[in-house]
C-alpha cells in the first residue's frame, strides 16, 4: 500500500528544519498532518516559508518532535499491510523520515520510498494535469496535507 506525504521546512539550504508533514493513504481514507513546535525558530524560516507555508498553518495541530515519532509510528501501523511512502520529492523530504522514525520506525513500513516523477509514472501528463486541478480545485498549494492529497490525486490519474 502507498502512503502519500509531503513535508513543510524552513528553508531550501543545508540543514532545513521540519516544519509541517501531511500523510494521505492510497484509498483516500486515512490523513494525518502534524506542526512541528519545538524544531525552528522564526529566524530560521525563509522569506518563502514565512509567505507561502506559514500562513497556511492552522496552529492546531502542533506537536513536539518526540511526540510526531511515536504517532506517526502508531498511525502507520494501523494498516495491516506493508506501506510504501511516496514523494514527490526524495532528496527533501526523506530524510525527514529517517530522522523522524530513526528510533522506531514501524514493522509494516519498507525502508525505501517511491519517487513520484516522470521516471516511476504511468502517464506524466496526467498526473501533473491532476495536481494542477487539484489546486485550482481548492487544495493549498505549500500545505503539507493538501501537497500529498494532490500527489494522491495525481498518481491516481496517472495510473488509468
């Protein structure tokens, strides 16, 4: 099973900080998105990250580090079944991962992601159509959950 993530930093330098991550299944069912509290400073953000990523943050779902490793593990483990995570971006937000889940990375989970690109897609043109629709459709664009529901969305469509 595939499991469609994104993630939100505080910049596109050498030691980007976590801001935000969204995670979407497959099926569309199951969601989980986190903010980030204890990572960054507002000095660290980019003048990209303070127009285009935190204004879309709702506050509310902020958690500690430690706290984002053991729900993630937890909400990843609900499915009884190996999981994928899927990207869009391998070099930015993997690393993420293996730092978030370093500790405890869960049972079901494959050590090795799939790349959402041109190289891995059934049909390019429809998936790149699909998230731009998926925007233009109200998804926000630079929100971690809404980055991944479109990569879904995408991936879907490039695979009819």
């Amino acid at each position: 099973m595939k499991i469609f993530f994104d993630t939100e930093f505080t910049s596109l330098h050498e030691m980007p900080k976590l801001i935000s991550i969204g995670l979407v299944s497959q099926d569309g069912a199951h969601q989980f998105y986190a903010e980030l509290s204890d990572t960054y400073t507002q000095t660290d953000l980019s003048d990209f990250a303070i127009s285009y990523v935190v204004p879309l943050m709702d506050g509310v779902n902020k958690i500690t580090s430690k706290q984002l490793s053991f729900k993630l593990k937890g909400w990843i483990e609900q499915f009884d079944t190996e999981v994928m995570l899927a990207t869009d971006n391998y070099s930015w937000d993997w690393p993420f991962i293996e730092e978030i889940l370093k500790d405890c990375w869960p049972i079901n989970l494959h050590r090795e992601c799939f790349m959402i690109n041109m190289n891995y897609l059934k049909n390019a043109d429809a998936f790149y159509d699909s998230v731009q629709m998926s925007y233009e459709s109200g998804l926000k664009k630079h929100h971690a959950l809404d980055d991944a529901k479109a990569n879904r969305l995408g991936w879907l469509a490039s695979e009819k």
